[in-house]
C-alpha cells in the first residue's frame, strides 16, 4: 500500500505539474479561440480535482505501479518504458474518449481542439509516469 502511495503521490505532482504549465500557456492561445462561449470565464475546481484524483488513479493502477513494481512487461519493455508506453496509451483512451465524445454530441465542438487535446493528454500522460517511474526509482 506504502509503494502504491508513493507511485500516486509521484504521478499527482508530476501531472499537475505538466497540465497546469499547459493549460496556463495554451487555454488563451488554443482553448478559448477555438472553444469560444463554449469555455468557462471562471474555472470550475470541484470536477478538476475530481478528475486529477480518477485520472492520477488510471495512470498509477495502469501505468506506473506495475512497472515500479517490478511486473514484467509482455511485450518486453523495460519497466520506464513499460511506464512511459501504458502511461501514453491510457492517455490516448482517456482523452479521446472525451474528446471523441464531444466531436460526436456537441454542437461547433473543434476538430482540430480535439486532435490537438487527445495529443496532449496522450504526451503528458507517457511524460508524468515515465517521470514518476524514476522519481520512485531514487527513493527505493
């Protein structure tokens, strides 16, 4: 439970980390141009924590403890890339399947925003458990 912690604490920090250093530079660049009324003047806190505590708990459970726990890797990866390649996919499917979502159901919803978000969740999500990977690494 310890490692587990630790593996959650190490992927929360790195990942906010990273989103917040995006959001603060792309929401006004990217974000609210192509979102326009779509986007919230004030952010919303409670669902953002919301989703920071899920989301942190997909890239722990899925990418980051099991390679920091020594599982072996079925396609043969060594355990950063094992953390870095499952961190990458559970980014692909978690923002795409948001992003996908509203490009489906949301009226004007951007196309490209889209592709661009899924890209970046994609990144930043393989970035955060290839980080965390080795953060816990020097603390064992």
């Amino acid at each position: 439970m310890t490692r587990f912690a630790l593996s959650y604490s190490a992927v929360f920090i790195v990942f906010a980390i990273l989103d917040f250093l995006w959001l603060s530079n792309m929401a006004g660049r990217i974000y609210r141009p192509m979102m326009g009324d779509l986007l919230l003047e004030k952010f919303n806190v409670p669902p953002a924590i919301l989703f920071y505590i899920l989301y942190v708990f997909g890239l722990t459970w899925f990418a980051v403890y099991p390679a920091a726990s020594g599982q072996v890797s079925p396609y043969g990866l060594s355990p950063l890339m094992s953390a870095v390649t499952n961190g990458f996919m559970v980014g692909l499917i978690g923002y795409g399947t948001y992003n996908l979502t509203a490009l489906a159901v949301v009226k004007n919803w951007s196309a490209p925003l889209s592709y661009i978000d899924i890209g970046w969740g994609a990144v930043a999500s393989a970035v955060a458990s290839g980080i965390a990977f080795l953060c816990l690494r020097l603390i064992k």
